[in-house]
C-alpha cells in the first residue's frame, strides 16, 4: 500500500468515448503527476500539478485533459483516443516538487 | 542518445546469485532514484540518493556523481526480485525526473 490509490485498473474503450482516470493520495502531499508508460519506453511525464496549481504540461495532446479539484485528487479525462493512446498510465504524488514520488499502481488502458 | 542509459536491458540469474544493475547519466542532476516495477505495474520507490551509498536489506545502492554513474546490488537474490529495477534522474534544474527505460531482472529458483 503506497497511499496512492488509481482507479480504474483496468479499461477499454472506443476511440469515441468519454471516460476519467481517478487518482486518490492519502498522504498529505501537495504535488501529483501523471505519467504514461508505454510498452519498451521510459516513462513519460505528462502532467504536475503543485498545489491544485498545474505546473507542467509536457505537449500532451488535448485529448487528455486532466483535472486537480483538490490537493488529494487527480483525474484524466479521456475523450476521443486513438489506439497509439493504449498505455498503462501511473499517477504519483510527492511532498513537494523535487521530493520522492509515490506512485500508484497505474491504469492499464487498452483503446479498441 | 537518451540522458539516462541503463545497463543491462535484460538479466537472468540464478538464486543467490549478486547482481548489479548500472545507470549511467548525461546532465546535472541533484538526486537519483532507484524504484522497481513489478508485473501489473505498481512502481516502488527504493531508494533517493545524491551522494555516496545507502543499503536497505539486501539491497544497495551507490552513485559516484563526478563519473555521472549509479549502481544497483541485489544480494543474495531470491525470485520474489524478479522485477523491473527503472533508474530516475532528478535534474538540478527543475523538479522532473528523466527515466531510464529500465532492467528486467528475472531470478530463476
């Protein structure tokens, strides 16, 4: 248990539909990322948001649109994927910018 | 040429066995983490370091930041470390971290 909590683990979907990756961090911790791992490749960041703030977007494309409502949650909403989107997608959190990062146990996200 | 580079891609080893897991880095940084990944995707941090050497159990760790290098020792290795070992880079100009693209280490009984 690493205190942070991603749910779904597990989704398929159509290119066509609408759906939200939730992240959940009991830890207290003022910053969340999200990272997408695709198969053979490092880990790509996406997102960083610093209390509630976003603070980086790595040139993701508007499909992925993510969302802080408040310093314990994160969500990625999911609208009109394409397959090359299929990916398990990590969210972590850390004390600050620059601390150690928790991560969650991720969602593995198959586009149909 | 990535930033981060890890070394071996792959390793397969018996039980009990040492092994060493090596990262090798390109920019300034101000911290190295070391975490692993097990089948299904949790990543576990294992360790953050900026200088010398730290030990958890039967694992260390160690970077010699003027040869811009870390390493990773398993000892006495044992199945359950089966695993994707990822090294991690802190830049010291900002707080991302640029990954290596990870071992899979496979420890056979």
């Amino acid at each position: 248990e690493t205190g942070v909590t991603q749910t779904p683990r597990h989704l398929v979907m159509g290119m066509t539909n609408k759906k939200s990756l939730k992240c959940e961090q009991h830890l207290g911790h003022n910053a969340m990322y999200w990272y997408k791992q695709s198969a053979k490749k490092p880990l790509e960041l996406m997102f960083v948001y610093s209390l509630e703030e976003r603070v980086e977007n790595n040139s993701v494309p508007s499909r992925f649109s993510p969302e802080c409502p408040n310093s314990s949650h994160l969500f990625l909403h999911l609208h009109t994927l394409q397959p090359e989107d299929s990916a398990l997608y990590l969210c972590a959190s850390s004390q600050d910018l620059g601390q150690p990062q928790h991560f969650g146990d991720g969602t593995r996200l198959s586009i149909l | 040429k990535n930033e981060v580079e890890q070394s071996p891609q792959n390793l397969t080893a018996q039980e009990g066995e040492f092994i060493t897991i090596n990262c090798s880095y390109s920019v300034g940084i101000s911290a190295l983490h070391w975490l692993q990944q097990h089948p299904g995707g949790g990543i576990v941090s294992l360790f953050m370091l900026s200088s010398g050497k730290k030990k958890h159990g039967r694992l260390i760790a160690t970077i010699n930041i003027q040869e811009k290098h870390s390493s990773l020792h398993i000892t006495a290795s044992h199945p359950r470390d089966s695993a994707v070992y990822i090294c991690a880079v802190l830049m010291d100009s900002n707080y991302q971290l640029i990954w290596g693209a990870g071992t899979k280490l496979i420890i056979k009984p």
